[in-house]
C-alpha cells in the first residue's frame, strides 16, 4: 500500500500513532515493570483549552480541549513519523 506523501497521511500517522501510544499507556498503567511504568504513564499537560459555550438560542455549542500525552503516547508519535518516512 503506498500513500501519496502530504500533510494528511502524516496527520493520520501521527495521530493513529498517539492513539495506539495513549491505549497502550492506559492498559499498562497497572503493570509493575521494574518501577517504570509510572513514569512512562505519568501524563504531561501540554495545553488545555478550558470549555468554551456558545448559545445560538436554538441551538447550544459546547467545546473543549486538551492534550495531554504520556511518554508512550509520545513514543507512538515517533514511531509513526519513522514508519511515514519509511514507507
């Protein structure tokens, strides 16, 4: 399978590759493996974009967001990029 190299196939890598990072961060948060594991799980808080609430009368928007990855997250990133270069 071969994609055309542009801006949206790199967004979608680098976002399949936090997600899968951030999941995988989640599932072994509970693993003890030689005390690291709270360190890599440990979130970092990059921004955080407080709720933000628009009433149009007939209809009402509510918007927030924040992005806050763990080193595994982080890691999936990378690891995206390389496999986007790569191939």
């Amino acid at each position: 399978m071969h994609f055309s190299k542009g801006f949206f196939p790199l967004l979608l890598f680098l976002a399949a590759g936090a997600l899968i990072g951030g999941i995988l961060g989640q599932v072994m948060e509970g693993v003890n493996f030689v005390g690291l594991m709270p360190y890599l799980t440990q979130t970092f808080e990059i921004f955080d974009l407080k709720d933000i609430f628009l009433n149009l009368g007939i209809i009402q928007f509510h918007f927030g967001l924040r992005f806050a990855p763990n080193l595994i997250s982080i890691a999936g990133i990378l690891i995206a990029a390389w496999l986007y270069k790569k191939f």
